[in-house]
C-alpha cells in the first residue's frame, strides 16, 4: 500500500509501520535543503538582478521621454514668445504710423 506525500511516497513495510523511500529521504536530507536554500537564493538574487534591470529601463525610458517632453514645451515657448514679440512690435509700429499720420494732418 502507498501513501502519497508532498515530495515522496510512504509505504507501509510488513510491520504494519510506514517506511519512507528513497526520495522522501533525500528530500529531507538536510544537504538537499541546503541545496534548495542555495537554488531559492540564486532565483532571488537572478530576480532581483532582473528586476533592478527593468526598473532601470524604466527609469531611463522616463526620463528620455521628460526630457523629449521639455524640450519640445520649450520650443513651443521660445515660439509663443516670438510671435507675442512681433505682435507687439507690429502693434508698435501701427500705433507710430497713426500718430504720425494724425501730426501730419494736423499740420496741413
């Protein structure tokens, strides 16, 4: 008769008491649980690895994309300026012409 475990399977012996075989005890030899608290270790250490990668790629991506976003907003100010600039001059200069234009008629 066999029992299923986690890890292994129990029999029971002809003494009526249950036996453990070959690979429930190496599971529990205490070298395969050092060997396994080495495995889970490296998986830790290679996700750990892999995630600081990927935040990094994240965290670059960002801020190429922060400073894509600045420049351009800087660009779209530097040409708002502009044209505010040569309205003003333009209105600047309407306004100068009117005035010459009403001494001018005034002196007629």
């Amino acid at each position: 008769m066999k029992y299923e475990m986690s890890g292994g399977i129990m029999e029971k012996g002809k003494s009526g008491k249950t036996k453990h075989n070959k690979n429930f005890k190496e599971l529990r030899n205490k070298g395969k649980r050092h060997d396994n608290d080495k495995i889970i270790e490296e998986v830790n250490e290679i996700n750990e690895e892999k995630s600081t990668k990927f935040l990094d790629a994240i965290n670059k991506y960002a801020n190429e994309q922060k400073d894509e976003i600045m420049n351009e907003a800087n660009e779209i100010k530097e040409k708002e300026l502009k044209r505010a600039e040569n309205e003003v001059l333009n209105d600047m200069y309407r306004l100068i012409q009117s005035e010459i234009n009403a001494v001018s008629y005034t002196h007629l």
